[in-house]
C-alpha cells in the first residue's frame, strides 16, 4: 500500500474464541478404564499417575465414563490420598463431563 496505511488483515488480535477451544483440547495422557474391575483401575490409574510425574506432565485424564459412579467414586478416593496429586476436577461437558476426571499433578 503507497499511502503506508496498514492493511486490515495486518493487525492479529487475539481470537477468544478460539483459545477457549485450544484450552480443551490439549493433548494430555489419556487412561481409559472402560470395562476394568476397580482394584485393576486404581492399579493403572497409580501407576500412569507416578509415570506422568516422572514424565513432568502436568496434567492427565482419566476416562471412566458414567455408569453407576462406583468406579469414578473410588478413582477420585485414591487420588484424593495420592501424594502427586494437586487437585482434580470432572472434565468439561465438551470433553467428556463427569465421566471424565483431569488431574492437576505435582511436579
């Protein structure tokens, strides 16, 4: 352009919008514990958690789904007691809602 003005293209502000989807869709480490009996899904669950410590992750999901919440009551039990585990929280409605917990870890 001659007359030096910018074009509208040129000035990027951010897109809100597309950050809050960014935000959900992280690629963290996934356990699925679909099918599993709960002493094999706390196993699983405290060993990828101790992994992911090792790893420097920070975050991990844990996919029990809904069911009856036997599995996802005791899963949350066991993280409460885990001494790597910062805080927990279901997952957003998009990603999955309470059948899906995100575990914030110590690093």
């Amino acid at each position: 352009m001659a007359s030096g003005k910018r074009g509208r293209n040129s000035i990027r502000r951010p897109n809100r919008r597309a950050a809050a989807m960014w935000k959900h869709s992280r690629k963290f480490r996934e356990i699925d514990l679909h099918g599993m009996m709960v002493g094999d899904a706390i196993t699983r669950v405290s060993v990828a958690t101790d992994e992911a410590v090792k790893r420097r992750e920070v975050r991990i999901r844990i996919n029990h789904g809904k069911g009856t919440g036997t599995l996802r009551h005791e899963v949350r039990a066991m993280l409460r007691a885990h001494l790597a585990v910062r805080g927990y929280r279901p997952a957003p409605n998009e990603t999955g809602g309470d059948g899906v917990t995100e575990v914030d870890l110590r690093i």
